[in-house]
C-alpha cells in the first residue's frame, strides 16, 4: 500500500485498525499515528512499527486521516487539524453521531468525508463498520475506507441518514449481547451450576448460535422454532420472556440509543 493513512487519538480501536491494517498487507512505514500521551504513541511504535507525529504533522504528510477521538473531543481536534488539511485529504470519522456535514463545513471547501461507525469485534477481526459518503465522498473514497475497515471484519454501505439506527445496533450491539451473557450467566449459578461453567456453556451456545445465523441462510424464528419443540422446555422459558416484555424491551433500548445518536449530532453532551 503506498498511501499514507494516520490513525488520530489512537485508542483500543485504532490500535485493533492498525494491526489489521499491517496484517493486511499495508506497511508499517505508511502508517502514522497520533496519542494524546507521549508514552502511549511509543508504545504503539514499538508493538507495531508504526511511526507516531503530532496532529498537526499527519494532516501534513498523510493522505488519508482517521479521526478515532470520543465525540466530545471531535471539536477540538478539528480545530487543530483545520489549518493543515488540504482539501484533497480523505477523512474518515470513527465518531458516534457526528455528522460528516460537522466537519465539511469546517474543513477546506470539497474535501471528502467519510463516516464509518465500526465496533469492538475489531479487536478479534469480527467489526460490523458501517461506512456512509459525505458530499464530496466518491465511490473511490468509499471503496478505500471499506478496504482499511475491512482489514479487521465485514464492512456495509449505508445512507448517512442510517447511521443513527447502524450506530443502535452495531455500533452499541457487542453490550447487549454482553448483558445477556451476564444475566444468563447468573441465571446458571442460582440454578446451580458453577460460574466458569454457567459462563462456558453460555459462551458456546451464543458463538455457535451466531454461525448458525451467518451461514444458514434461515431467519432466526426458524431457527428458534427448530429448537422450540411442542410443551417443551424452551417454549416454556420463551413465554416467560414474551411475558416479562423482553422483545418490547429490546426495541425501547435501541430506540433510545438512536435517540442518543442524534443528540450527539446536535452538540448535546
């Protein structure tokens, strides 16, 4: 790859982005990153061969800009970045509702964006990154951003009017099934299994659950209904969750987290 692509605010994520990335054929030395703390952008040097800059120095030198700060940060970093961006720049914002207009009408007139909300599987090669085009963002653009992202999973184009509703169930979806993991890991101990256990028992149904639902083909009240057999013990514990309002439950959940989404994309912290 003879691009240079820089990873700003390099956190967990943008580390699990660069690993792939250099796994995936680009070179260490066309790789740039920045770290709020010196001793971080050192460390990241020494694990992967990356070379670390200041902000100022990658929107310099690089031809390709991820921003992978929090969404509070997103103002301030643009601030610094402002003066040295060229409009020829890609940037890539890995920001939770933040729209690419926020940063269209900040940067150099016709520099392309792109929003891509991606997720923790990245740090094991499983993301769900779903990439959306700012105006001046061509299918070349987006092409580009999907071949970094999909260095480390599956990558899907959406309308950015979308990303709200991506960002509620990918971006935020690892927590959930995280927090089903939890309650069915305590519904194991009280009925009497070990922890470690409860926990293994869990883990494997859930991963292989998850390959039935990607190469099966089948939707999944199929095969929920290939499990459920009739006066059994799965359509019982099934009612109990239909009673308690789960599905309902669920829906809210997603709901709010959308809503959050948005208000992220007005300003409100």
């Amino acid at each position: 790859m003879s691009q240079k692509v820089a990873v700003l605010g390099t956190g967990k994520i943008g580390e699990a982005l660069l690993s792939g990335m250099i796994r995936g054929g680009w070179t260490p030395a066309d790789l740039l990153v920045t770290a709020r703390r010196p001793e971080r952008a050192e460390e990241l040097r020494a694990r992967h061969g990356v070379t670390p800059v200041t902000n100022a120095e990658a929107a310099k030198t690089a031809d390709t800009l991820i921003l992978t700060v929090k969404p509070q940060d997103m103002g301030t970093l643009l601030d610094e970045l402002v003066p040295h961006v060229p409009a020829d720049r890609l940037v890539i914002s890995g920001a939770a509702g933040i729209p690419t207009s926020f940063f269209e009408e900040r940067l150099a007139s016709g520099t392309p964006v792109v929003r891509v909300m991606t997720n923790t599987p990245a740090l094991v090669d499983e993301a769900m990154s779903v990439i959306s085009a700012g105006t001046h963002a061509t299918t070349e653009h987006l092409a580009h951003a999907e071949e970094i992202f999909g260095a480390v999973g599956k990558t899907l184009r959406v309308p950015e009017a979308q990303q709200d509703a991506c960002t509620a169930l990918s971006g935020s979806g690892p927590a959930y099934f995280f927090y089903l993991v939890e309650a069915m890991t305590d519904a194991g101990i009280l009925l009497g299994l070990p922890r470690d256990k409860a926990h293994d028992l869990i883990v494997q149904s859930a991963i292989g659950a998850a390959v039935m639902l990607r190469d099966s083909g089948e939707p999944p009240v199929k095969l929920r209904e290939n499990v459920t057999s009739p006066a059994g013990t799965t359509i019982n514990a099934i009612r109990e969750l239909e009673n308690h309002g789960v599905r309902a439950a669920l829906i809210a959940a997603l709901e709010a987290a959308r809503d959050r989404s948005r208000e992220l994309a007005s300003g409100n912290s």
